[in-house]
C-alpha cells in the first residue's frame, strides 16, 4: 500500500477549497491553483484535513496514482500559503541578468542579450546582478521556468562558468595535459 498517500494533509485557516467532479481548487494569500483528481482515487474533506484513498486490491495503478495525487496536493496548499523559490546564480565574467515587468534580460556571453518572458503566475528578482531569483504557488512551474532559463547557458566542467542552482557544486575536470 502507498504509505506517502495515506498521510493526512492539514488545511490551514487561510485557505479555501472547492472540490466537485473531480476537479479540486485550492485558494490562499499567493494564489489559486487547480488539480484534477484521478479517476481512480477518491478525495476526502473532514473540516481542517484532506485524506485520499483508493482501492489497492483491484488496480495496482491506484497506488502509484494515490501517492501522486497525494503529494501533489500537499505541494499545492503549501504552494497557496508559503510559495516557492528558486535560486540561480550567474557565474561567469561579464554574467548580468535585470528584470522589467515579466521580461528577464540576461548577458551571457554570447554576442546577444537573450530575453526570457516569464509565464503568468512567476515573478523575479535580481540581486547584485548575477542572483536571480524566482517565486510562485506553484511548484512545477517555478522548477520548469527555472530548467528553462538554465538551458540558456548550461554549467561547463572545465571553468565552472554557466547558470547554477543555489547550493550546486560543479565537479571541475582536469585541463589539457602538456607536453613533456
């Protein structure tokens, strides 16, 4: 059986929840999410908490699909109340990003400035210029957006120089070795 599934998942005073027809939507003080309940799994609201549960016995599915869903909601009612964020750092010489609007222009080298249009419901800042940092409800978007502007300029072992996530160490490769 899912053990991660069968986890009670507690509601706090701020948010609000609409469940019917499968469809659940989640409001806080950052935001309003949507998620559509599998078919195979049952949601279960008792005043302050949410519980799922599905039938193991006749469909193994259900118990992967039950721990999903699971997860996915607890990230969801975090994600209305606290937010998410993700950190990357430029490193690099001549490595700069600003922000206007949702319009994410960054240096990187190349012989081009390249601007990134944030997605509805992201919001960045930058900081001393090589920090950027992104926020949302969501958690899926906030790590896509953020794979996708590391895309732009991919860490390279030999320097070290590219776009890395907060905390993320490069193992260097060894240079060309010399002549004797």
């Amino acid at each position: 059986m899912s053990r991660i599934g069968k986890r009670p998942i507690s509601i706090p005073d701020k948010v609000t929840i609409t469940y019917q027809n499968k469809q659940l939507e989640i409001k806080g003080p950052k935001g309003t999410l949507q998620f559509v309940i599998p078919e195979l799994v049952e949601l279960d609201i008792q005043e302050k908490v949410m519980s799922l549960q599905a039938d193991y016995e006749n469909d193994a599915k259900a118990k992967a699909l039950m721990g999903t869903a699971q997860a996915i909601v607890k990230n969801m009612v975090f994600g209305v109340t606290e937010g998410f964020r993700k950190q990357l750092n430029l490193v690099g010489v001549g490595y700069r990003a600003s922000v206007s609007g949702n319009k994410l222009e960054m240096n990187l080298g190349y012989s081009h400035p390249i601007g990134f249009t944030l997605p509805e419901g992201v919001t960045a800042k930058v900081e001393a210029n090589t920090q950027i940092i992104l926020e949302s409800c969501d958690k899926q978007l906030v790590g896509q957006v953020a794979a996708d502007i590391r895309c732009f300029r991919p860490p390279e072992p030999y320097k070290g120089k590219g776009i890395l996530f907060a905390g993320e160490v490069i193992r260097k490769k060894a240079g060309k070795a010399g002549k004797s």
